[in-house]
C-alpha cells in the first residue's frame, strides 16, 4: 500500500469512527424527545428523571466527538470535501447535543405539570410536535449517512409545520391563561414545553442544511420557511412576547 493510500485508508476509519459517534448521539437525542414527550404526557416522574440522567452520555459523546476531530484534523491535514465533512460532523454534533438539552429541559418541567390540571387540546398538540421533530431528525441522519441533499431539504421545509403547531398552541394557551388566571402557572410551563420543542426543529433544520452543505459545498442560498410569528401575536393588550427557552440549568 503507498503511503498516499495508507492515508486515505487512515482517514476513512477515522471518519467511519466519528460518525458512529454521531449515530450514538442521533439515537440518544431521538429517544430523549420521544422519552420526555411520554413523560410529560404520562405524567411519569421517573421517566423524566431517566431523560434527565441520559443527557450527560450526549454530553459526554460530543466531547469525544470534538477531540476526535482536533486529532483528524491535526494528523491527516484533509482539504476540499474532506474538510467539509470533518467540519460538518462538529456543527452535527453541537445541534444534537443542543437537542438533548431541550428535551432534558421538558423533563424536568413533568414534576411541575404533574399536578396540574389538562389545559385544552395541549397534550395531543405536544405529542404530535414531538413525534413531527422525531420522525425530522431521524430523516437527517438518513440523510446525512446517505450524502442525500434532496432528503435533507425536505427535512428542512417539515420545520415550518412544527413552527405552525406551536403557533397554534401558543394561542391557545394565551387564551386559557386570559380567560382563567388560575391556569396562568400551568399554561406557562407548557409554553416553554412547546417553546423547548420549536427550538429542536430548529437544529434538527440545521443538521440538515449542514447534510446540505457537505454534499454541495454551499449552505441553501434561500431562507427556510419560518412559521414561528408567536413574537407578533396579538393580545387584547396588544402584541404578546413569545416566551424564550430558559437557559439549560
């Protein structure tokens, strides 16, 4: 084998090597949202202290994933799409670790919505935010071990019905929280449930346009459809702001 080949050979395993990490924190991060959407809905303490406990292997796996491509970069010196590809792996793995971050933070939002009381159609609505955002990232981690652009645009499109749903939902709380000021401190809880769950649509969205990049070489030049206009809603006080996702604790 000449040297050139025995490089090249080097690199495919350290490649293969990174994107099984990838693949670990893929699976990790789709049980997370699954799991935390069931504990909410069930009610179940312990399921959400499971996802809670879970997050730190996410944590743990991007690390290794950032320290094995500081040691790619440094011994095998890749360029052109090569270089891509290593750079995109590090973009994946911040939007995955990020997305176990949110679904850590709805599972700890269980225990306060335990006791409370159903507010309207929340429920059914989270449940299918949640299962929208699963089926999206499982497709752009299709897509991403395929090299499959296509299938990763689709994936970023999907992100606007999530968007729409929490629209929806958004307003629907509003309204439960104006008609009853009892409901004020349930109907927060499940806004930035609905929030935490916006905002991993928005990395799974990520994920795939970074997919998009490797196989192109450029970002999409057209900006994604956002159907998030919670900051401009209207109140019978005038526009509402949409409640941020609280920072990780």
């Amino acid at each position: 084998m000449t040297d050139s080949a025995h490089i090249m050979s080097a690199f495919d395993a350290d490649l293969e090597r990174i994107q099984n990490l990838i693949l670990e924190m893929g699976g990790l991060a789709e049980s997370q949202i699954s799991d935390s959407a069931d504990a909410l809905r069930q009610r179940d303490n312990e399921r959400a202290q499971a996802v809670i406990i879970a997050d730190k292997r996410i944590d743990a796996l991007e690390l290794e994933v950032d320290q094995e491509v500081v040691r790619v970069l440094a011994l095998r010196q890749p360029i052109a799409q090569d270089l891509r590809t290593v750079v995109t792996v590090l973009k994946i793995a911040g939007n995955l670790e990020r997305i176990g971050d949110y679904a850590k933070n709805n599972a700890k939002r269980a225990a306060a919505i335990s006791h409370a009381q159903p507010v309207g159609s929340s429920s059914g609505t989270i449940r299918r935010m949640s299962r929208a955002t699963g089926d999206m990232l499982r497709d752009a981690l299709d897509a991403y071990m395929k090299g499959d652009a296509v299938l990763a645009e689709d994936v970023r499109q999907r992100d606007e019905d999530v968007d729409l749903m929490y629209n929806g939902l958004f307003r629907e709380l509003l309204t439960h929280m104006m008609e009853d000021p009892r409901a004020i401190t349930a109907c927060m809880h499940l806004l930035f449930v609905a929030k935490n769950i916006e905002r991993i649509g928005d990395h799974i969205t990520g994920i795939a346009e970074q997919v998009i990049y490797t196989v192109t070489g450029s970002l999409p030049e057209e900006d994604r459809p956002k159907g998030d206009n919670t900051p401009y809603t209207e109140t019978g006080d005038g526009l509402a702001p949409a409640p941020d996702a609280p920072k990780d604790s």
